[in-house]
C-alpha cells in the first residue's frame, strides 16, 4: 500500500549508503538491457539481483492504462450496485456477474502471469468507451435519477463483451 503523500518511509527502510563498482561499457548496457527488459530502474535491478530478490516488474505502459481503466468501472459497478442493494435501481445480479468479471481481470492483469503484448490499444480505447457509459449510469443514480433497467443491461452487457479479452 502506498504512504500517504508527503510521508517518509521509516527510518529502518530508507536507503542512506551507496554502493559504488566499475563495469566495462559492455557489461553495462548489459545489465541496462536486463532492467529494462525486466521493466525496472538499473538501482532496483542491481539490487534485487545482489540481494536474492525476486523482480517486482512495473506494469507495461498498456497494462498500466487497463489496469486504470478496469479500477475506474469497478468503481462504478461499486456505485451502482450499492444503488441496486438499497432498491433504487433494478439489476443487481447483473451489476454483480459484471463486477465480478471485472474484479478478476483486475486480479488477472495485477498478478505476473500477465502479458501486456496481448493488450490490442483498440481494445483499451473501447473499454474507455464502455467505461464513460458505465460512468454516465452511476452519475445519473449518484444524482438519485432513475436509470432505466434497459439501458443499464444494454452497457452492462456491451460492457461484458468489451472484457472477454481481458479475463483470463
């Protein structure tokens, strides 16, 4: 979990010594390429390599965008279900099957058995679409509008279609 904006990490955790030691050029731009491939700065790299650790790999630019998309409709779904369960709006079962494909795609694309070059950018930029939908949906309910129950399985549905070559 992240430290709250502004905080340091305790005192025990900060790095306060540096390590110096001479390479060739080749050698360099090796272990340069290894971090890179391994989608890690060339300090986290070195590191983890002298200290036994297993690679902690940033998501790929493309997984990074997806994993941002599938939060933000899990939020809403979130939303929209709570609306659902206090009787405002219709559809529950179908805001919870959606939400919990969502869930495990997130689940999925967080873990390292994904790959990030099977993420086509078209399909990333339909999930946006889908998701400004969805969006529109859990503000309209948010503002205690009616959101019509056809209208909602119609995104939910389109929605579901969009995830298919995101879940596993």
């Amino acid at each position: 979990m992240a430290r709250p904006k502004g905080s340091r990490k305790p005192a025990h955790q900060r790095r306060t010594e540096q390590v110096t030691f001479w390479v060739t050029p080749s050698e360099r731009a090796r272990i340069s390429a290894n971090a890179e491939r391994a989608g890690v700065t060339l300090s986290a790299f070195i590191r983890s390599v002298a200290l036994g650790k297993p690679l902690r790999q940033k998501p790929h630019v493309q997984a990074g965008e997806l994993i941002r998309q599938l939060n933000a409709v899990a939020t809403n779904l979130n939303q929209l279900l709570g609306h659902a369960q206090k009787g405002s709006i219709d559809g529950a079962e179908h805001i919870e099957h959606v939400f919990r494909r969502v869930t495990g795609a997130l689940k999925h694309w967080t873990s390292d058995d994904a790959s990030p070059n099977t993420i086509a950018p078209e399909a990333i930029t339909l999930m946006v679409h889908e998701g400004t939908r969805l969006n529109g949906l859990a503000r309209q309910a948010n503002r205690g509008e009616h959101v019509p129950e056809k209208q909602l399985l119609s995104v939910l549905h389109d929605l579901t279609d969009t995830l298919r070559p995101f879940c596993p």
